[in-house]
C-alpha cells in the first residue's frame, strides 16, 4: 500500500461528503485507503462514511479525541507507506492531490512529513482570504525541501527554530515508518508544529507541496475567533521559548490601530458599495482588536500564577471547552 488517508470526523455533515467523494476521485498510480475516526457524531456523518463502502470507519468515544492522539490512532491502524492527514473540511482541489504528496515525499528519502497549499473557499471573508493567499504564495510554485541547514543556530535560536516549523495537518503528509517511531505529542493545540519542531532537531527534513492543494478556510464568528487566538499565542509560547506576539499591554492599542489601518486600506482598493465598505470596515475593526487583545493575554497567561491562568483558561479557551465537551 503506497497511501493511507486518516480522517478524523465528528459533525462533518455534507462538506464531509465532498470531502470523500473527491478523495476516492483521485487520478493516481498509487493503491490508497481511506479511514475515518469519529469521535462521537450526532448528525449524518456516519451514514455518510458508510455511503463510501471503501472507506474504513472506526469510532472512538469523544472522550478519547485528541488532534495527536486520534491521527496516532489512524497512523497506527493504516498500512500504507504515508500516511495523509486531512480535517474533515479540507476539500481536495485537484485529482492529483494524493499523487502530488506522494511523488514530493519520495524526493528524498529524510523526508518525515510534507505538507500542501491551502486555497480559501469561495465564502471565505476578505481578510483571511488575503492571509491564506498571501502565506503559500511566499513559499513557491515549486516542491521545496526545508531542513535545518544550520543545526546549532536551530538549538539556540527560537526565531529560526519557529521559522522552519510550520506544519499544517489539516492537509499533510508523514513517512509512516518514521511518524510510528516518533508519533505526535499528545497535547492540545499545534501537535504538528511541536512534532516538526521536534523532527527537524533530530536532523529529518520536510517538503512543502503546493500540488496538493485543499480548500480550507473559516468565518469564525467573533466569539470563536478570540478564543482561538487566545489558544494559538498560548501554545506558541510553549513551544517557541516564551514567543509573544505582543510583550506589552501598553503596545496593544498602537498594533491594533496600524492593523486596522491597513485592512482598511486594502478593503478600500477593492471597490465595492458604501454599504460593503462599511460592513467590511467594521469587521476589520473588531477583528485586530480581538487578534492583538486574545494573542497577548494567550502569551502571557503563561507567566499568570496557576490560580490565575485557570480562571483565564476558563473563561478564553475553546481548547478547554472542546476538551470538556
């Protein structure tokens, strides 16, 4: 088996369907397999897993979900040589997404983990829209294979160590040998980049792939927002030695006004009625509020004293929520 394609899937509904429908679609000289594991859907989802009869469905109780432990679960219970990791919402963009991986990953055999360009659903709001498209545009049209080319500045140098660590498993490829013998850390928020970090210290080396693209985006509402941004910057710190997106209080009002600013600008060079630049005007306002306020209290939560951290945890993260739930 050159392919396992893992899953995992709570609530997909018919985004899922499309999901599926364009992976067992694929145009490729590769033999694959697909497994979802489900951690305790309530709507169509399992029918809609069981409309494909190729697919393999495991089901665990939601209680045992975990970003890294239900994709070590899959990686485990796969047989292919690589292992795809794919969110139930990540839309394959072409038929040769598999193909692409695969073909990236076999281009040097220290290669552990690939990963491929995101392209934004059509309803995607402007700003991300413009995010998503301009971060994969800066890393190129061509397969790149990235490692550590200096070692010693990688253990001593936080920023170079976070530059070289992106990795994105809502669409990404492992070397299943390598990922069984180094499986991701079970932790909450950003198991791929801790688990990349680590790789690329043990002197493994990953590729960016932008033939395997997917369509992945979301309009979070404003609630959902923050409390992601509060989650990221808290676990961005842990893993890039105390990194903060904003070190001051004092420095969020001024990064908020410049980021407004400029959404503004860009929203204005896209045309449109007055009722479309305000509504958009409007939404950038609130979003670098929330963005600059939720990213310094995520980072610096991490100095609170327990007590302290606990009730912020409480009352900011969706990870502990989804935890919970």
């Amino acid at each position: 088996m050159d392919a396992s394609v893992v899953i995992p899937t709570k609530n997909g509904g018919q985004r899922l369907a499309s999901v599926l429908k364009a992976i067992f679609s694929q145009n490729t000289r590769y033999e694959y397999e697909v497994i979802c594991i489900d951690s305790g859907s309530t709507d169509s989802t399992l029918d809609v897993i069981r409309s494909f009869p190729s697919c393999r469905l495991v089901q665990i109780a939601p209680e045992d979900f975990g970003h890294g432990r239900t994709r070590n679960l899959g990686a485990s219970l796969s047989s292919g040589e690589f292992v795809i990791f794919v969110t139930q919402d990540a839309l394959p963009a072409s038929d040769r997404w598999l193909e692409s991986f695969v073909d990236a990953m076999r281009l040097d055999d220290d290669i552990v983990g690939g990963f491929g360009r995101h392209l934004p659903y059509p309803d995607c709001n402007i700003i991300d829209s413009r995010n998503i498209t301009n971060l994969f545009d800066t890393m190129g049209d061509e397969n790149a294979v990235i490692y550590a080319e200096d070692p010693e500045r990688y253990k001593v140098d936080p920023a170079y160590r976070q530059q070289l660590s992106f990795f994105s498993d809502n669409n990404a490829c492992v070397r299943r040998k390598v990922f069984l013998e180094h499986p991701y850390p079970d932790i909450d928020f950003a198991e791929d980049q801790a688990w990349m970090k680590a790789m690329l210290g043990l002197g493994f080396k990953k590729v960016y792939c932008p033939g395997a693209q997917v369509y992945h985006s979301h309009n979070y509402r404003r609630k959902e927002y923050f409390m992601r941004c509060y989650d990221e910057y808290q676990a961005l710190y842990q893993l890039f030695d105390g990194f903060l997106v904003i070190e001051r209080w004092r420095a969020v009002p001024k990064r908020a006004r410049d980021g407004i600013k400029a959404d503004k600008a860009y929203v204005k060079s896209l045309g449109g009625s007055p009722w479309q630049k305000f509504r958009w005007n409007r939404f950038v306002t609130w979003r670098n509020w929330e963005f600059c306020v939720a990213g310094y209290l995520g980072g610096k939560s991490n100095t609170f004293s327990p007590e302290k951290r606990a009730r912020f945890d409480r009352k900011f993260s969706q990870r502990l929520r989804q935890t919970k739930a």
